[in-house]
C-alpha cells in the first residue's frame, strides 16, 4: 500500500515517517539544512505478513506543492498531517482539496507534536479539526494523536496502516504498461535509474519500453520494488527501473516524462475533462483562464475553454477542454489538479473523457453529446453509448487507445455487447 503524507509546512511529516519507518526521508543536503522537504521523500515499512507500506514524504511549504501533486498522484492512502501547535493552516486546506481533487478517499487525519500543547489545548485543536473536517465534506475520521520523536500513539497508528493495508482491494491490472517518472538519476555500477508510480499494466525484465516524451527506446536491465530486485512490477506500485538505451541519459529524462508501451506514443494538445471548481473559489472559472496543469508527475501552463455556459462557478462541475502549448500525454479517466496563472493556490480539478481531442466544434451541441455518452461509468457503456449514438459506428482504434485497451481487451468488450 502507498501512503502519502502531506500538510502545512513543519508539521512532522518527515519525523512522523521516520517514527513509522527508521529512515529519514530528507535526502537533499538544503532539505537537511533548512530542516523542510522541498522534494519527494521515499521510505518503506515491511508488516509481518509480508505486506509493504510504502511512504511518500511530500513537501508542504506553498512554494514546493509542484512536487507535491507528483508524490500523491496514484497512491492508496492519504495521511494529512497537523501540528497539535498549529492547527489547521493553509497547506492542510489545499492538500485536503488536492487529495479530494485525486479522488483518495482513504485518509487518515494525524494530530502531530501533542507534547507542545495542554491537554485542554489539545482537545480544542481536536474539535477544530474535527470541524474542519465536516466543512470539507469529510466525516467518520479518526484523528491519531501522536508525538513522533517520543513515540507516543506511533504504535496505534502502526495498527490502523496494517489494518487499512489488509482491507485494500488489489488494483486491477490491466491495460499496457505506463508509469509516471518522478526522477532520473544514475547509480554507481548500476547505470541510469529511473522511478515513479506504475499507473496501469506489468512491466517486466529485459522487456522494452519507450519514453514518451521524445520517442526513445528503452530496455529494462532491472527491477527494484520495495529496495527488492523482482521480475515484474504492476499497476499500483512504486518502483526503480535501471534502463539503457541509446542516447537516453539523466538529462534527456524530466519529471513529468511517461515511461510506456509503445503504442501509448499518442501525444495530444486538446484534452475534453470534466472540471469541478473547488467551493473555495470567491469567482467562477471563466473561459479562456490561463492555469497551471499538473497531471501524473507532469506540469505544464494551459487554457481552459469552457464548453457551455462561458463560466463554471466556484463548487460546481462542468465540461471544458484544455488547450496545451506542447504536447502531452494522457488517457481517459486519468485525474489531474489545476492552479491558477501565479500557481499561488489551486483553483480545480478533475477527470479526463477524451486526451485526443480537437478545437475545431468543441462546443456544439453535436459534440457535447458525445462527450456524456463518454462520460459513462465504466468503458462498455461508454462504448454502447456512442455506437448507439453515432450512425457511422465507433472507430475502435482511437477509442481503444485513450482507453489504454490492448486487442484482447477491447475484443472482450465488443462480445459482451
């Protein structure tokens, strides 16, 4: 299971991790100076029947929050972290909404540095958070009171971590291989080291792969999931691969690069989504807004079109495209974060319908059906729903692809219908 820890700046994420896990996440000789994650930190905790927690230790400070959308996109668990000192501050606002914006509904809300507070004090910040909560539309959450460096409620958490790990439905994999790269960087005797979370299929030894970003060809020497060499990795893990390949370096790779079966080297500039503003918002999100997209690890400036309407206001949803100054890749269902033109703060978020889309009739009533006949629950009915709505038929090819469905699948599809 993956956890990802995030909250306002100097809350204890990092000591927190360190009390779960014995490793010290800042890795960063500034990060170990100034005393603050400002890059993503990994540790692992192995339970006694085998299963793994993996932890993300994400940054918290504002200007940081870019490498914190890459460390929670695709985790299992969120882990919000809050200074019994502090309470909640503007960071656990906006990583709360993120996680919301991800669709992570596994939270744990942590009560961290309760040895600074009295325990009148306590119970205030408590009940604050506790309201907090309720205002975000977040109920039935535990909240752990805990001292990291004293271990104090480090043990009950232990407890709740196995008992969700235990719980947690196995993630489907299907589809072909793709993983969103975090960091590039080389190892001694071992070559160029590339990891990231594994969003959909298996990756195996000796298999070949492509960066997305410009086409290479890689193969995979190695596999490391865990600090452990296995033969494959799957959707849902984290992972280390050591590729090779000519004229791929740690340069040529950036945060944000796909690494992925070939037939997913389908870049795009138009994506259709489904946009929902955060509440938050004193104004509605107008058409043609400049933002800040973050999707997978990858971040990017956009505009937003608005598909009907001119505007989507602040808590409500609506369709929209994204209009990208280079290309990208994405596929349908995939979720992503947007901040406003200063990226001082985020302003909304959502899901993916159609990554190869096109401006030309992106609004007509026409093409507005088509996007809620792909807008259905799961990929059959959208399927059915635009067959049955197209004279002509459906082109398998393009909708197989933005739906990461190999032949075998999409075959399976068509004889259920």
């Amino acid at each position: 299971m993956i956890v990802a820890t995030s909250g306002h700046v100097d809350h204890g994420k990092t000591e927190l991790i360190k009390a779960l896990t014995g490793t010290n996440t800042d890795r960063l000789p500034e990060e170990k100076a100034r005393g603050l994650t400002v890059d993503l930190g990994f540790a692992y905790h192995i339970l006694s029947d085998g299963e793994v927690l993996g932890f993300v230790d994400v940054p918290g400070h504002e200007k940081f929050i870019r490498n914190m959308l890459a460390g929670v996109a695709g985790i299992d668990l969120g882990l919000l972290v809050i200074a019994a000192d502090d309470g909640v501050m503007p960071q656990t606002r906006e990583h709360l909404a993120i996680l919301d914006i991800l669709a992570i509904r596994n939270i744990l809300i942590v009560l961290t540095k309760i040895d600074r507070v009295s325990s009148d004090d306590l119970s205030a910040v408590s009940k604050q958070v506790s309201n907090f909560l309720k205002e975000q539309g977040h109920r039935d959450h535990a909240i752990y009171p805990v001292c990291a460096t004293k271990g104090i409620g480090i043990e009950a958490l232990k407890q709740e971590l196995t008992s969700r790990a235990k719980s947690r439905k196995p993630k489907v994999v299907s589809g072909y291989f793709r993983m969103a790269i975090d960091r590039a960087f080389n190892l001694k005797g071992v070559g160029l080291i590339v990891t990231g979370m594994i969003f959909s299929g298996t990756v195996h030894s000796a298999e070949r792969l492509m960066l997305l970003s410009n086409g290479a060809s890689v193969r995979v020497r190695e596999i490391r999931v865990h600090n452990q060499i296995r033969a494959s990795a799957k959707a849902g893990e984290r992972c280390a691969l050591s590729i090779v390949g000519r004229g791929v370096c740690e340069k040529s790779i950036k945060r944000g690069t796909w690494l992925a079966h070939s037939d997913l080297h389908v870049p795009t500039k138009c994506i259709d989504v489904n946009v929902q503003v955060l509440k938050t918002e004193t104004n509605p999100l107008k058409h043609w807004t400049p933002i800040h997209l973050h999707i997978g690890s990858d971040h990017l400036p956009a505009r937003v079109a608005v598909l009907s309407g001119g505007n989507i206001p602040p808590g409500a949803s609506g369709l929209a495209q994204l209009v990208l100054p280079r290309d990208a890749f994405a596929l349908c269902g995939d979720r992503f974060v947007m901040r406003d033109q200063s990226a001082q703060r985020t302003i909304a978020g959502g899901q993916i319908i159609d990554p190869f889309s096109f401006k030309r009739g992106r609004a007509k009533p026409s093409r507005i059906s088509i996007l809620k006949a792909m807008s259905k629950e799961n990929t059959a009915a959208a399927l059915q729903a635009l067959a049955t709505h197209s004279e002509s038929g459906v082109q398998l090819q393009p909708f197989a692809i933005s739906h990461n469905l190999p032949p075998d699948q999409i075959d399976a599809i068509i004889v259920s219908l």
